[in-house]
C-alpha cells in the first residue's frame, strides 16, 4: 500500500494528513485492508467555503459543518479501505483556504477525484438534497466534462445521501443544465461552476441539505448527524468502485415527545454495552442559544452493531417514561445504503406534570378590555372537559370557553365588568392531562396538585366613539379606476 506524497507541496494540513495516514497504516493495518479495490485511486475533499462562511440557521455556519463531514469521510475511507491517498482541503475552522487554492492544490497532486462538499440555502421550509457534475447541453446531449465519473458517483450518492438523510433530493444534474435549463444546445460548452470547469480530474458538488431549515439545521450542530452524512458518501464511492462492501451494523432514529412531537434532549439509549444520550441543551445547544427550550434533534447513532441480530433497545430520561423495544440489525451489503441502516423512531411519554406555560396578554394584566379573551397554553395535552370545571373566577362572572387544540384554551370575557379586580383560578386537583390523568401543577413546584392563579384588571367602558381619520378615494383624490378598493381609516379599532 502506497501514499502519495508531493513535497512540492506548501500546505501544512495536507502533510499532517498525510502524517495521519501513515501512523493509521501502521497501527490498524489490518482493518485498513478490510476493503480492496482502491489502492490505486486518490480523492480530494474540498469542504465547501473556509472558516466561518455561509451563516445558517441559529448562527451555525456551512463551514463548519461540511469541514466536519470531510473529515468524517476521510476517517471512513482510511480505516476501511486500502485507498491509495485522501486529501482534505481544511483540517480546522481556522484554515483559510480559498475556492482557487483548493482547486490548484488538488490539480497539482493530481488526484483521481475531486469531491466537493457543501450544504443549501433558501426558504425555511424548503430541504432537500442536489448533485451536480461538470456538464451541459451540445446538439439536444447532456454532455460530461472529461475525465468523466463525476455523474456516475451522483447518481449513487443522488439515492444514499437523501435516504440517510431522509429528505428529498432536486437530483443529480449536469450542472449547467441545473443554472440555465436543459436547452437544446448551451452557449458555453463547459461546466458551469468552478469545481467542476477548473478542476482537471473527475469532479462532483453535493448539497447536503438546506442549512436555512431550522430542522435541519439543529440535525447539522450534531457530531454523528456528520458521521451519517460522511458515511452516505463512503457508500457510495465503495459503489462507485464496485468493490465488496461491508456489513456495517447501524441503528440510527429520532426521538420525539409523544404529544408535543418535538424532538427531545438528553435522552439516553442503550444497546448492549453500547450508549448514547442525545444533544442537549448542556452539552451542545448553549453554544446557539440562550434559550434552554429553543433547539433540540432528538437524533441519536449506533455503529459497529452485530448484523443481522435482533437487540434490545432502551430510552431513559429523567422527564419521560422509559420505553424498551426491539430492533432487528438490517444489513444487505450489496444494496444502497438505506439498505443498511437500521431505522427506529420513537416517541416517549412525558412523566412531568403538565403546567400553564403561557398566558396572552402576559401578566400582569391591567385594563384588560372586557371581550378579549385570555389566551390559556398548557404544556401537555390536556383533557378539555376536565380544565374548564376547574376554572372558577372571583368575583364570579359567566365565562365561556373554546379550545384552539389540545394546548391551547381561549376564555371569553364578554361577561366580566368594566374597573373590576378579577381572579381566575385553575383548580389543580381537578384539571388534568388527556394521556396519562396526571393533574396539573398548578402552582409550579414539579408536583401534581396544586392551583394556577391569574390575578388582572378591566378596564374602564369606553364611551367615545371611534373617529374617522382618512378615507380613499376622496375628493381630492377621486377614484381612476373602475371599483375601486375603498380605504377607511379609524383612530382605534
């Protein structure tokens, strides 16, 4: 087995990967041998952009996550294969490389591949995975750059990369055909983007995702969630080389509260004598946010399982019941990689009481116009019926309830007295949750039981009627066009 090495070369990480190659060769030989069939193939892994480029979602950058999932990538290949030589372009967040440099460098060790990774942006709702290959249109024919390859790999990774993720992929396109449409003959007969134009050897650029999705974006922050992304693309260059592949043994899934079916934190799952405790708040999310409540994942990722085996799973956690089940270890070496990862989604029971988690408008309230009504959010699910005869009100007054879900609880005040001290009270040994009866903390001490109160204010009746401001069309400005929109302006609502 050979590694490559160019001493014409000045950038410091690119020996020290090659330093770590060697040292990998010579301590794990074997399970480097493991996988043959690339002991004459180079790859340049280009992580997209440099430092702290392209803000995503909740100030986490592209940069950073892409660095992770080459080096991810890297990792995989050199302890699993017999691959001749990996480059990356980046080895820390502090590398300062630019798109010109990362091409030059890879056209100068002249590498066999020239992987590019990057990740999406645009609306918030919008996610889902692209390949593009240098390419475009001559004649009604979708041509590919020579030296060729960079379609074929994104075809396989087009099918392993959205089915890891489990998102939607645009594709796999000729990348000129993607930026200016699948004309009969493009102007330019050459790439469109500069990877694929400059860069001399086969090439291929996948987004992996939209980094402006707030979901995915949490999924981003965690370690192994680049692991699983890495590992799309390790898949599919074993495919890409038709080479053996192994039977990896990976169970992998979300965790979700079971009624508010958000992702949950710092949840422990056992297999075997294998652990793993999801992000949280402590471990990760501080870096993000200065809201203990505002990101989770609820992702977790198991590797190195028995193939073929059927474990027990278990999740524990300090705020919701414990749940076992069972999960038989998939694995069918010769298909895509979804057919080797063993998927298991779960949604946990919370074991806390449910509480008042908000009011609007917020307390305290003064001169609360009688008519609007008191917005009520609890944070569990709670039994409708249940709720409203454990409201009461002093003095007492004819309330009137509708339910918007589950959560969230509208109490009219059509009824209630002008310049009035109210109190609304929640009886907290009446009121309880619809899916385990637990009663609500009313008083907010972590035990059942207990009353939530509202102390607010009517206002005085208003006795001036409301006063037209401005109007359109108006005399001087009349109306030029037929049926025209009528604007009135009021000095209160």
């Amino acid at each position: 087995m050979t590694i490559a090495i160019n001493f014409s070369r000045k950038v410091n990480k690119s020996l020290a990967m090659v330093t770590m190659a060697l040292a990998i060769l010579f301590i794990t030989g074997t399970a480097r041998a493991q996988i043959t069939g690339l002991n004459d193939w180079t790859l340049y892994i280009d992580q997209g952009h440099a430092q702290f480029e392209n803000l995503g979602a909740f100030g986490y950058y592209e940069s950073e996550k892409v660095l992770r999932v080459g080096l991810a990538l890297r990792d995989y290949l050199l302890e699993n294969t017999d691959i001749e030589a990996v480059y990356v372009a980046r080895e820390t967040d502090q590398d300062n490389i630019t798109l010109g440099a990362r091409v030059d460098e890879a056209n100068s060790l002249g590498v066999d591949f020239y992987y590019s990774i990057h990740s999406d942006a645009g609306p918030p709702d919008a996610n889902r995975t692209l390949m593009l290959y240098g390419g475009w249109r001559s004649n009604g024919v979708t041509v590919e750059k020579t030296p060729q390859g960079g379609a074929a790999f994104g075809a396989l990774l087009n099918v392993n990369l959205p089915g890891a993720m489990r998102i939607p992929t645009s594709g796999n396109y000729a990348d000129r055909v993607f930026y200016q449409g699948a004309v009969f003959h493009h102007e330019n007969q050459f790439p469109y983007l500069y990877v694929n134009r400059v860069s001399l050897m086969a090439s291929l650029l996948s987004e992996g995702g939209f980094h402006t999705n707030p979901t995915q974006q949490q999924r981003n922050m965690n370690a192994e969630w680049k692991k699983l992304e890495a590992l799309a693309a390790f898949w599919s260059f074993l495919e890409f080389h038709d080479v053996e592949k192994p039977a990896i043994g990976v169970a992998t899934g979300f965790i979700r509260d079971v009624e508010t079916q958000k992702p949950l934190n710092g949840i422990t799952v056992t297999i075997g004598d294998q652990e793993y405790v999801t992000d949280s708040y402590e471990s990760l999310f501080n870096l993000y946010s200065n809201d203990p409540d505002q990101l989770s994942n609820g992702f977790y990722f198991f590797e190195n399982l028995e193939p073929l085996s059927t474990v027990d799973v278990v999740f524990t956690s300090e705020t919701h019941e414990t749940y076992e089940t069972s999960l038989t270890i998939i694995s069918n070496p010769s298909g895509n990689l979804t057919q080797n990862l063993s998927f298991l989604d779960v949604e946990l029971t919370s074991s806390v009481p449910p509480v008042v988690q908000l009011v609007t408008p917020a307390p305290p309230i003064e001169n609360l116009v009688p008519g609007t009504p008191l917005a009520i959010r609890f944070s569990r699910k709670m039994n409708q019926q249940s709720v409203e005869d454990a409201i009461s009100i002093s003095p007492e007054a004819e309330l009137a309830f509708s339910w918007q879900n589950e959560f969230n609880l509208l109490v009219s005040t059509s009824h209630l007295d002008y310049v009035t001290d109210y109190v609304l009270t929640i009886d907290g040994d009446i009121a309880q949750n619809q899916l385990t009866g637990q009663y609500l903390d009313g008083d907010g001490d972590g035990q059942e039981g207990g009353d939530f109160v509202l102390a607010f204010t009517t206002s005085e009746e208003d006795s001036t009627p409301p006063q037209l401001l401005d109007f359109s069309p108006s005399e001087n400005e009349p109306a030029r066009v037929l049926r025209p929109i009528i604007r009135l302006v009021y000095d209160e609502p």
